[in-house]
C-alpha cells in the first residue's frame, strides 16, 4: 500500500470533521425534543427515591441511620 498524499489526507479529515458535526447537531436536536419527558422521568425517579427513603427510616428499628 503507497502512503497517502497531502490532499487526500486533507479531504478525509474534512469529510470526518462534516460527519462529526452533522452527528452531533443531529443529537442536540434529539436531545432538544426529549429533554421534557427526561426531566418528568427524572423528578418521578428522585420522588420514589426520597419517598422510599423516608418510608424506610420510618420504619426501621435503628432510627438515625439514613
């Protein structure tokens, strides 16, 4: 195999770098449409795990230990 020449070292990392940005515009997009329904499972996951914890200590024997 013959070694790559300066220009099409240049051109690969130009189409890598237009992929690149293309893929990440293309997931803060994605991220941008869904982030309601992440933050309402979010507060409902922290919700269940403060009221679990508090249920908890209500009811165990060593009161004082979280």
């Amino acid at each position: 195999m013959y070694p790559k020449n300066l220009i099409t070292q240049i051109l690969e990392a130009a189409f890598m770098l237009a992929l690149a940005a293309f893929l990440i515009k293309t997931a803060v997009g994605w991220i941008l449409e869904i982030w309601p329904v992440l933050l309402a499972i979010a507060i409902i996951v922290a919700i269940a795990i403060i009221g679990f914890r508090i249920w908890r200590h209500k009811h165990d024997k060593d009161l004082g230990e979280w």
